[in-house]
C-alpha cells in the first residue's frame, strides 16, 4: 500500500508565491524582511494592509533619522502688555477684564493666577502702560457690579463668565480706544455746559 505525499501546491497560485516569497525572506533580519515587503508592494501598487507598512518614494535608509514636523507656534501674546494692546479694553472695568483673562488662560504658568486683586491690578497697568489710577479696588469692585468679575477671597477677583466672553469674543470693540480711564467724567462736565445755556436763554 502507497502512502500518499502531501497535495501538491498548485503552479502559481498565491500559496506558491507565498512559499516563494518566504523561502527567500529567510534568515533575513526582520527590518530587511520589512523592507523588501515594502519594496515589493510599491512595485505591485499594493496598499499596505498595515499603517506601519508605508511605501518609501527612494531607497531605503534605515539608519536614518526620522524627521517630523515642527510643532506649530502658539500665536497668541504671552505677556500682558501685547494681550492688552490686542485687546484694546475701552475702559478701566474692561481692563481689569482683560487681566483676569490673561492670567487666568494666556499667562506662563509660573505666572497663572485664579483670581487678581489690587496688587495685581497696578502691576499690570505697569507693565501694559496702561494709566494708574486712584484705588484699584474700586475699579475692580465696578468691574463686578458690571458683570466681569465675579468675588473670590476678600480683597480678590475673579473672573466671570460674562468677562470671559467679553475678553474671548467681544474684544477687541469697534468704539474708539483709551490710553487709561474710561472718560466718564468728560460727559458729565458737557452736561452741566449745556444746562448752564439753557437757565441763560430762559432768564433772557
């Protein structure tokens, strides 16, 4: 009684291009088994099955380093005189939006800061030049009954949603700009002019 072989491998069929194909990747290093694998699907137009199998456009260089892409370079003001320049606050309430913002989001983190008080507020009208004024916890209290801050620890602020808004999406305004103060005394003096020329019509 014959003992029958095993069945014979059918002439090109992809069993036997793969017999072939692994009889000649043998005792290769598996980097080089990689890269003719690459090579040979390039020639063939063969979407790799795998992400990591990606075709290479030239020779191969497998000491060579691999480059990636620069990371892209935040374009924001990382100090408080260029956010406030970019900004441009209309007011001292909207100034002291705008420092809450910064040190709260854009400001390096050895700078970052919950909350803004009085001392924070000099400090930054300092350094963005922007006008100092009298008490600093008054503006900071009218910047809270304006919606921007919100109390934190006494003496502190923080910054409200309404702020946030205004500093993320409204600002920079349309209106014209100041150089500090929000000019709230200019009206009232117009005010009292035009009153003035109206008791002299009437008596004349």
């Amino acid at each position: 009684m014959t003992q029958s072989g095993p069945p014979a491998v059918e002439k090109n069929s992809p069993l036997e291009a793969a017999q072939k194909i692994v009889t000649e990747l043998q005792g290769m290093t598996s980097e080089n088994q990689s890269l003719a694998l690459q090579f040979a699907m390039q020639t063939l137009r063969i979407t790799p099955p795998s992400a990591h199998l990606t075709p290479s456009p030239g020779p191969a260089h497998p000491d060579a380093p691999i480059v990636h892409a620069a990371a892209d370079v935040p374009s924001h003001p990382t100090d408080i005189k260029s956010f406030t320049a970019a900004k441009a606050p209309r007011s001292d309430q909207q100034f002291a939006a705008v420092v809450a913002y910064f040190y709260q989001f854009e400001a390096p983190t050895e700078q970052h800061k919950d909350s803004i008080d009085a001392a924070t507020m000099k400090d930054a009208a300092r350094l963005a030049v922007w006008g100092q004024v009298r008490n600093w916890n008054t503006t900071l209290k009218n910047a809270m009954r304006a919606g921007y801050l919100d109390r934190a620890e006494r003496g502190a602020f923080k910054l409200s949603s309404v702020g946030e808004n205004l500093v993320a999406i409204t600002l920079p305004g349309s209106g014209a700009t100041s150089a500090g103060n929000s000019g709230g005394t200019k009206g009232r003096v117009s005010k009292k002019k035009v009153s003035t020329k109206k008791r002299t019509k009437k008596g004349g």
